[in-house]
C-alpha cells in the first residue's frame, strides 16, 4: 500500500522531519508522488520548494511532459511559490 497523503499532508506544512521520518520507516510513496503534488495543484497548499527539494532528493521525479502541462496551469493561479516550484524544476530536468 503506497501512502501519497501521508507525505503531501507533511509536505504541505513543511514539516521534513515528518517527511524523513516517514521515509526512515520506509513508507513507500511509488511513482507519481511529485506528479501528484504539483499536478493540477489539487491540494489546499502548494508544497513549498524545500519540500520539493527534499522530494528530489529522495528520488521523487516528474517527467518533462507532465511539468510542462503543470506550467501552463500554475500561472497566476498558485502564485509566485507555484511557479519557483515549476521553474526549479525545470532545471532539475533540463541538469539531468
């Protein structure tokens, strides 16, 4: 059983220990996490960018056509954090 929200709901308030912890434990999140946090940005808060980061840093991937579909929809609709997450993003993919 994989446990998405249980990493969004930590990531979205940005508690990493919470994060690392659940890792720790080894709660798997299966592929599609990071997809799942910035697509469409179902969630009440955008998860912030050291989030983001973190989640990178433990594996987590988007692919480059799932972040372009992302970009055009965060515009002025999440703000200024939506669109560092994108652009940081963006260079992650473009580095690898």
């Amino acid at each position: 059983m994989l446990c998405h929200d249980c990493y969004l709901e930590a990531g979205q308030h940005g508690n990493l220990a919470a994060l690392e912890c659940l890792r720790r434990l080894g709660v798997p999140w299966g592929e599609g996490l990071l997809t799942k946090a910035i697509e469409g940005w179902a969630l009440p808060l955008p998860l912030p960018l050291p989030v983001v980061q973190w989640l990178w840093g433990q594996g987590a991937r988007i692919s480059g056509q799932q972040l372009r579909a992302v970009r055009q929809e965060v515009g002025g609709r999440r703000g200024r954090d939506g669109v560092e997450v994108v652009e940081w993003l963006e260079r992650q993919l473009t580095a690898a």
